[in-house]
C-alpha cells in the first residue's frame, strides 16, 4: 500500500470528476474500481468524501489566493492536485502539513512541469503555519 500513489489516484479521480462535472462518491467509487493496483484505500475514501462534502470550503480556500485569475483558468491537473493538498490541510490534520505540501510538488512536477510545481508550493504556502 503506498500512500504517494495513493494519493495521485485520489487526485486522478478528481481531475476525472473535474472533467465531468460531477462531484459525487457513487463516480468516484466506479473510478477508484477501475485500478487493478493495491492501494490506500480507507485515505482515497476519507480525501474523495471529505472533497465532494466540502468542496465549496475548499474551492473557496483555494480561490482568494490565485490572484487576477479563476478556478476555471487553472489546468485542471493543477486545481486536482490544490484540491487534494487544501484537503488534507485543512480537513485531515493526521497528516503532517510538510508531507502534504512535498507530496502535491512532487505531483505537479511529475504530471505537469517545474514551473507547476512552483506554483502549487507558492499556493500551499499560505495553508502551512509557521513552527
């Protein structure tokens, strides 16, 4: 069980559920069914159920720090990983800000550029208290 990949699958069926507009756990659930692999299961539920019942909270975390642009501007890769990293910072607090921060970078990186991965620690940066 890895949670890493766990995670990007948690952030794969966002981005799906981005595309098709539809925000619901029977969707996610069909998609989660769709991976053969060994994963985390119980985190993929709690992130999915704790987005779709908070997704406006989290949207509305996520949309005053993007400044002069939108949550529709955004590639919906980049606002799938936000969406899963504001998750976990605000909504699951047994997982350590610093993890979530490093994981969400190194998913920008590995499915978009450097540059995404700039942006998204620039954003994630605002969500991390100060030790």
């Amino acid at each position: 069980m890895n949670r890493s990949r766990s995670r990007e699958i948690a952030m794969e069926v966002l981005y799906q559920m981005d595309i098709h507009n539809t925000f619901d756990k029977v969707f996610a659930e069909r998609m989660i069914e769709q991976y053969e692999e060994e994963i985390d299961k119980k985190y993929v539920d709690v992130a999915l159920g704790l987005f779709i019942e908070k997704k406006d909270f989290i949207d509305g975390e996520i949309t005053p720090l993007l400044k002069k642009w939108t949550l529709e501007r955004l590639s919906k890769i980049d606002l799938a990983i936000l969406r899963i990293a504001v998750t976990e910072l605000k909504l699951m607090p047994d997982i350590p800000d610093k993890v979530t921060v490093n994981e969400a970078i190194n998913m920008s990186k590995k499915y978009v550029d450097e540059k995404s991965g700039k942006f998204i620690n620039g954003l994630l940066k605002h969500f991390i208290n100060p030790e």
